[in-house]
C-alpha cells in the first residue's frame, strides 16, 4: 500500500471524527480517505422512526464536518463498498469492527468481495473500550457474570483516545453521493444529534452530574442519568473518552458510572460469544417455559394503559421522548414478563422500535436479565412490584404525573397507590400479588 493511494473510512456505529481510532489508522495508510456511509435494509428495517430520525441528523452533523464530502450510498454493502473503492482506486477500506451478528456476516461478505478486488480490509478499534471477545477467563472461557468480567475489565485497561479530528487527512470529493434522507416525522421530541451535541451533554454532565450519579440514576423523577445512550449507540462519543475523563476520578458517581458503561460491553461481549441470544433464550431452560397469547394485554401495555401509574408512566414516555428511564425501563419489562406472562421478545421488539439508543446487545439482555432468562444467577425470583417500586424511586410522584396526566390532580405518593381513580384513568388490569404467584408456579415447572 503506497502512501498516495486514497482509501475508504466506511462508517457505521462511529459518527464522529474525534477519538476515532479507525480514522487514525486510515491517516497511517494515506493522506487521502473517500468518508463512505452506506444505507443498508437490513439495518434500517428493524429500526423504529425515532432511530432513523437521529441517525439522519447524526449523518447531517458529520457531513457539516466534513466540509459536505460525506459520500452517501444505499444498497447491499458488499457491493455498494466494492463499487466506492474501486471508483476512486482505493487501495484500502478502513473499519471500525462491528461486533454484532449481523455485522460480523456483512463484514466477512465485504471483505471477501473487497480480497477478489485486490483491495485490504482493515479493521480498527469498535464501539468499546475493550472489543467483545478480549476480555476471558484464564483458561480462554467467556465470562457469564457481569462482577468477575467488570474485575477483569477494568484490570486489563483500555487505550488512550486517539487524537483525531476533521483536518488530520485530506477528504476525497464523493465520485457521487445520495443526499441524505429527510428524516421521518416522528412525534417524540429527540435528543440534538452529533458529536458536537454529544460532547456538550457530557462535559455538562462531568460538571454538574457526576456528583450525585450514584443516587440520582435510579430516580427517574430526577435529571440523574447521562442522557449519553443515543450517542454511545451512534457513536457520536466512544466511551473511551469517557473512561479518560474518570481516569483517577475514586468519587462513588465515577465509580457507578465506569460499572455503568461495563454493563454496556459485558452485554456486548455475552452477544459476541452467544450470537443465538439476540432471539433467543441464553438460559435453555426458559425454552420450556409457558407464555400467554393476549394481544389486548400487549397493546395497553404498549400504549401505558395498564393501571399501574409508573408503568405506564414509562410507556409514554418511551412514547413521548424515544427514550425511558432505565429503572422504568426494569419495571416495564418486569411487568410484561411476570405480570403479563408475555414473552420477553415481544417488548425487547417494542422497544427497538421505539427507542432513539435501541442498541440490539443491551436491549436484548437486559430483558433477558429481567425475564430471569438471562446471565444473572438467580433472577427470577427478582419480581418488581410496580407499585413499591414507584414509591420507592418516584416518592413523590412527580415522575408519573409528568407523564400521565390524567393523574395530575393527585397530590404526592398517593399517585403510586391510588384510593379513588379518575374516571379517564384505568382500573389494573391483574393483580399483582396473583400474577406474581403465577410465574413463580410456572418457573418451578421448568427448574424441578
């Protein structure tokens, strides 16, 4: 590879140009790098409308970085990046590695078609600080526990952030380009797209959050969390800026949130070495276990209709924002799972549809972690009840009446255990305590 021939950085989950790793080695190879995003189906399909919007946004941001030499395709990658390539005599196509099952099928298939053109795949860095499938046990097993990976994680370290930027190569004008698509309507009100944006929250958040994380995360009538997901899941921000930013940080909100962002990698690194989990169940044993068929019971949970005030307090937000607090986000899915006896699939689907950080790794374990199926020890025994969980994380009720207003005229907790109910809000449609000695009955069918 000569230092004057072009080559190609095709973006996917790295919408940025700071601290990007894949970037730095493209600057290695040549001075001249063709920007290439490809509109894939198979990726856009699953997506929701509020996904799609801030992923178009991200790319307008990008663009604008790239002085508008942002070359945009649509089509199958395997193709669409060959054709790219060999329009501008690349000699390479530098990546940042995908590690999700898709992604690592559609990647083998672009490198091969890339080998037969004479033309190198290279692969840098992904979207974690540590790449699923590096972090093992000593004898070279996968961890299954989130605490030993975290031990292990944080011992083996991460690298520095790469010191990249937009001048640090020449952009190669686009032989071509699609503009890109006006983004959908979408009634949720969406969080400012792009690296800009997504730097902003965070030193924001360093400055001003980071002292209280710890106790303010699992309040949702709080502004306790991040709000970094939707970045992260594009990668508008790595999080190895963020880990480089706590470096040598001991307060406990650092601590909480260097495990926070673990949880995000063990569930990648869990999806890297179990592609199956995404559809199905990581423990087998759940395969046995029995489901309810009530379409009705799933779309008044959909729609925040189920009685239950933080419940459904939590659907509308998803609803509203294309986002829900994480603590909901637990109480939501307890819900359908062990009160509704509804498959854990049916919601993980709902929510990538409707969620702007749907990201396939994190969503779909964290419902199996909360359906019990999951890499948890012995969590099914761990069964939210909507009400104290409300009590106990919105105490004063301000969260739920933010997003139920029918409920607004209920002064304090009362609204979480309600004597008398507004005529337009719903009675529960099951009662807890039964419901929970339900699952219970059930998941002793399958474990005796």
């Amino acid at each position: 590879m000569t230092k004057e021939a072009p080559v190609v950085l095709w973006f996917r989950r790295d919408l940025r140009l700071g601290d990007h790793a894949a970037l730095l080695e493209a600057s290695k190879h040549s001075k001249h790098v063709l920007a290439l995003y490809v509109l894939d189906e198979a990726l856009l399909k699953p997506g929701g409308a509020p996904r799609e919007a801030f992923m178009y946004g991200c790319l307008e941001k990008l663009n604008e970085q790239l002085g508008g030499r942002l070359m945009l395709v649509r089509g199958e990658p395997a193709a669409e990046v060959v054709k790219a390539a060999k329009k501008i005599g690349a000699a390479a196509v530098h990546v940042s590695a995908d590690t999700g099952p898709y992604g690592r099928r559609r990647d083998a298939e672009v490198a091969k078609a890339l080998a037969e053109n004479d033309i190198d795949w290279v692969e840098t860095g992904s979207p974690y600080a540590v790449t699923p499938g590096r972090v093992t046990k000593p004898d070279g097993d996968p961890y299954r526990v989130f605490t030993p990976f975290y031990r292990a994680w944080t011992a083996r370290g991460w690298h520095s952030p790469a010191d990249t930027g937009p001048s640090l190569v020449d952009w190669v004008e686009p032989p071509r380009s699609l503009k890109i698509p006006r983004a959908p309507k979408v009634s949720a009100t969406l969080p400012e797209p792009g690296e800009r944006a997504a730097l902003d929250v965070w030193h924001e958040f360093l400055d001003d959050g980071i002292e209280t994380y710890d106790e303010d995360r699992d309040r949702p009538d709080r502004e306790g969390t991040t709000r970094l997901s939707p970045y992260l899941r594009w990668g508008c921000i790595h999080p190895r800026t963020i880990l480089a930013d706590l470096a040598g940080d001991d307060r406990v909100g650092a601590k909480s949130l260097r495990s926070e962002i673990c949880w995000r990698e063990f569930h990648a690194d869990v999806l890297w070495n179990r592609p199956e989990t995404a559809r199905k169940n990581y423990d087998k044993r759940f395969d046995g276990m029995k489901h309810d068929d009530d379409p009705e019971a799933f779309e008044r949970w959909c729609a925040g209709k189920t009685g239950y005030p933080i419940v459904d307090a939590g659907m509308r937000q998803l609803l509203a924002e294309g986002w829900m607090h994480n603590r909901v986000r637990m109480v939501v899915a307890s819900f359908l799972v062990k009160d509704l006896h509804l498959p854990w699939w049916l919601g993980a689907r709902h929510f990538m549809k409707h969620l702007v950080d749907g990201d396939l790794a994190s969503n779909q374990l964290n419902w199996q972690w909360v359906a019990g199926c999951g890499t948890d020890a012995a969590p099914y025994f761990r069964i939210f009840n909507p009400t104290t969980q409300g009590e106990k994380f919105d105490p004063n009720g301000d969260y739920v009446r933010k997003y139920v207003p029918e409920l607004r005229s209920v002064e304090g907790k009362a609204v979480h255990k309600l004597k008398e109910r507004p005529k337009d809000y719903p009675e529960p449609m099951v009662d807890h305590a039964h419901e929970r000695q339900v699952s219970l009955e059930r998941y002793g069918k399958i474990t005796s």
